[in-house]
C-alpha cells in the first residue's frame, strides 16, 4: 500500500478482498499517520 500523502510505500500490503475504514496508516517517510479506507485495492485518505 501506499502512502496516500507523499506516494511512498509503506509496509503495509492490501489483498483483493482487504477492507479497511478508518485506519490509521503510519508512513516511515511523513512520520505521520492518515487515516485511511481502502477496499479493492483502491485507498482514499479522510480529512
Ligand atoms: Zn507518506
């Protein structure tokens, strides 16, 4: 998966089938966390 903010991969892996709603995705490179839905493979962060 990627980081929503700066593009950069985290170590987080989504399959086919991955859900998520609002989770908070750290990125190594921001040092941030974005709060993240994810469902087939296509990630939208939440303002
Ligand atoms: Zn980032």
């Amino acid at each position: 998966m990627y980081c929503p903010v700066c593009g950069n991969k985290t170590r987080l892996r989504l399959r086919e089938d991955t859900v998520l709603t609002h989770f908070p995705l750290f990125c190594p490179k921001c040092k941030k966390e974005s709060l993240i839905d994810a469902k087939e493979y296509v990630v939208k962060a939440i303002k």
